[in-house]
C-alpha cells in the first residue's frame, strides 16, 4: 500500500503549471468513437482516468498511440466491439460518456453502470431522458447498461437538474443525429464548452455551448484528421490557489484560463487573500490568517463543488465560524472526519458544515474517500504542523498528475512511500 508523507508546516512557494482537464479529457477520449478517422489529442493529464479510458477505448477497436507523456493520437476507424469492458467502465463515472458516443457511432452499447467516487446517490436519469427523446431504448439490467437505436432523431430536451454528464452526453449522441438537438437548461461548465470544440474541431455544428442552451445541428460524419488541446483543469488549478492560502504561501500558478477561476478568485479576495490574474497566469498569495466565509456549492460560474473540500481546509484554518452548503453531492463532507482528527472543528450534517476556525492543524494518518477530499488532505498536511500520513491515494491518482512532485517543486517536503 502506498501512502503519503508529508511533514509542515511549509508556506508553499514557487511557480506551479496546470495540466490539462481531467473532466475534459475523460469525455474527449469517448467523444473520439464519434470519429471515422484519426485524431491526435494534446495537453491529456497523465492519470489514472484517462490510461482507464484508453484502454476502454481499445476494447471497443480504437488504436491507441501515446505521442509523449501528454499527448496520444487515437485511430478509431475501425470500431468493431458494441459491448465496452464492463469491469474497467464500472471503475470511473465517465465511462457513461460510452453511451452518447456509442449510440452516436454504432446505434448501440453495453457498458456496467458507472462507478466513480462515492459521493452520495449519483442517478443518470437525465442521460436516459435525453437518450430516449433522441430515439433511442436504454436497458438496465444486471448492473448493466445496454442502449439501441434504429435512428437518431433531433429533439428538444429540457433538463430537469443542471447536469454536467447528461448535458455531454447528449451533445455526444446528437453529434450524428438527424436533424437539430436542443438541449436546454444545459450545464455550462468550462470542459462543456471544451467537448463542443473538440467535436467542432473534427466537423460536428454545435452552437451554444457555455450557455444554458445548446443547439446541436446533426452531422453526416465526423472526419478526424485534426489536433486538438485539452483545455487546462479549473480544479486543479484552484486546489493550487486553496493551497496557497491554506499555507499561508506565494504561488504563480501558470497555464489556466483565469475567466474559469473567478468564482474562486472572489472567496479568496473576501477571506483576505490576494489574486493577481495576468494572461494566462496568476499570482496568489496570503500573509495573514484567512477570515471566516459562507460558501455555498453550484454549477458553473457558481462556487464549484470539486473545491469545497480544499476551500474547507481554508475555512477550518480561518478567523470565526464558517458554513459550507453542498448543493450538488449528498455525501461530500465524509473528509470533515479526517480534518477532525487534524485538530479541525467541523461539524457536519447531510449538506451543510460549520467550520469553528482553529489557529493550527497538526499532523495525523487521515485517508482519502474520494478524490478531491484526497487533495484537500494533502493541502491539510502542508498547512499542519509535524507528520501527516495520507492513505488511499488510488483515489488522488485518478485525477491530478504528479501531484506530489508539483507540491513538492514549490517547497512541500512530500514523498510517496510504499509501506
Ligand atoms: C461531474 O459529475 C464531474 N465528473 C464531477 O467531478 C463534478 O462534481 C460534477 O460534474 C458537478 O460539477 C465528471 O465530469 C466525470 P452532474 P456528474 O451530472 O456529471 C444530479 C470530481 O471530483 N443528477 O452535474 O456526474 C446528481 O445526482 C468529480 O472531479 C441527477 O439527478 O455530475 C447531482 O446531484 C466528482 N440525474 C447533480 O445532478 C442525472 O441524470 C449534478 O450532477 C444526473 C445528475
């Protein structure tokens, strides 16, 4: 088993670079089955999401080629299998992006029923909704996913809940559709706006896209033989900012889109903090103890629900009581508990949390339950005084990339250790 070290306290220091999106690059591999040719996709996060997704991708026929580290171009001319391996989709939440593209290329498929971090009931009833009204019958059955069509046919889809997945994945299966596809009440997250560039990229007509109205006009076929670049990660990028303030550091965090980061930008500035945006970089930095805030967690431009638990590092560290409302996830705060242990004062029940903001964090052995609170407990354990053991890093590694080495180029003393 293999564990983190991380002895603090240490206010990080230095210039850290952002790769790409993890929740980008998990719905443009999938995106690529839409494909009759060959793609190269650049600025992929090397995790352990996307090695997943590709060997998914191969199941199903796609030939695979990594470039370099973050680079690979993926051939998807011959796609031959309709049933996707169920064991490797039932290990993540994106392989529900099979569908939507699946359906779209071959008119069926059979993935498990998505896995992913345990956060509470995670229904894909909006997936299925859009699916149907475009035409198509979906199955569950035996843990199972199994969705035809004979056609696909444009429709006008109004989502019940704001929902990052189903708004792809429907985007995906009207790629190909006959006809124009309305999807309205549409999510409007940075990686939605990415997915229809990528797929405009390779020839789809997809207008709207960052608004809460998408208009997908039907393609014949997507023809491939492009480049195209993963947008940088919005999370990873504001877990860097969170660590900055958390450790009371002084960060250049390179190679974000800073439009993305705002709504995290302006918690900061309210608690004390500083942001200084330049291009496509940004200064963050904090001399003094955080003041206390009320956060509540939404979609896009909203307070994102992937930093609440790094933001509640901050909060348990800051001046006075602060509260936290998740308004996405039913289970979000099971990292309160690993705080706790740390000297933190949370109190948490169903999907509030009050924060009594202590002066110190002092180390503990704390365990990940999903990947963001991973990431929050590393910030934890650079801002705590003395050791901190974190455990159940597979969760961390689905989604940040060297993320201790990255830490430890801006003054962290981290390492991995297998125990
Ligand atoms: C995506 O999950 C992200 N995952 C999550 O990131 C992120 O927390 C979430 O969006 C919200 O931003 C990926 O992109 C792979 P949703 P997703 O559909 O698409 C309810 C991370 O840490 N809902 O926007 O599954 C749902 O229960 C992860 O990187 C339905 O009721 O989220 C939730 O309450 C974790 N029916 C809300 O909508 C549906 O059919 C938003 O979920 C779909 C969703």
């Amino acid at each position: 088993m293999e564990k983190l070290i991380i002895n603090g306290p240490t206010p990080l220091k230095g210039e850290v670079n952002i790769s790409g999106a993890k929740n980008s690059a998990v719905a443009i591999l999938p995106a690529t089955l839409l494909i009759d040719g060959v793609c190269t996709i650049n600025n992929v996060p090397n995790i352990m999401d996307v090695k997943l997704s590709c060997q998914i991708l191969e199941g199903l026929g796609a030939k695979i080629k990594w470039i370099d580290k973050n680079s690979i171009e993926i051939d998807t001319r011959n796609i031959t299998n309709t049933i996707a391996p169920i064991d490797l989709t039932r290990k993540f939440r994106a392989s529900y992006y099979l569908i939507g593209s699946m359906l779209g290329r071959k008119k069926e498929i059979e993935v498990g029923l998505p896995g992913g971090c345990n956060l509470g009931a995670r229904p894909i009833d909006q997936h299925i909704k859009g699916f149907e009204a475009l035409g198509a019958e979906v199955e569950i059955t035996g843990g199972n996913v199994r969705a035809t069509a004979k056609h696909l046919i444009g429709s006008n889809i109004y989502m019940d809940i704001v929902s990052v997945g189903a708004t792809i994945n429907v985007m995906l299966a009207s790629v190909l559709a006959e006809g124009t596809t309305i999807i309205d009440n549409a999510a409007k997250e940075p990686h939605i706006v990415d997915i229809a560039n990528f797929l405009n990229t390779m020839g789809a007509d997809i207008r709207g896209a960052g608004t809460d109205m998408i208009k997908i006009n039907g393609v014949k076929s997507l023809k491939g033989g492009q480049s195209y670049s993963v947008v940088p990660d919005q999370i990873e990028a504001g877990t860097f900012m969170l660590a900055a303030i958390a450790s009371k550091g002084d960060l250049i965090i390179k190679n974000c889109i800073t439009k993305h980061l705002e709504c995290i930008t302006a918690k900061i500035l309210e608690i004390g903090g500083n942001v200084d945006m330049n291009g496509d970089k940004l200064r963050v930095w904090c001399d003094k103890r955080p003041s206390k805030a009320i956060i509540k967690t939404l979609p896009y431009p909203g307070f994102p629900t992937d930093l609440q638990p790094q933001m509640g590092v901050v909060l348990s560290l800051a001046e006075g009581t602060s509260i936290i409302n998740e308004s996405i996830w039913e289970s979000r705060f099971q990292y309160t508990n690993e705080l706790n242990k740390m000297g933190a004062q949370i109190t948490a029940q169903g999907k509030s949390a009050i924060f009594e903001g202590v002066t110190k964090l002092s180390g503990a052995s704390v365990y990940s339950t999903d990947l963001r609170a991973g990431a929050a407990l590393i910030v934890a354990g650079i801002a705590a005084e003395g050791r901190t053991e974190v455990y159940n890093l597979e969760h961390i590694d689905r989604g940040y990339e060297n993320i201790e080495e990255k830490f430890r180029n801006i003054g962290a003393d981290i390492v991995r250790v297998v125990e």
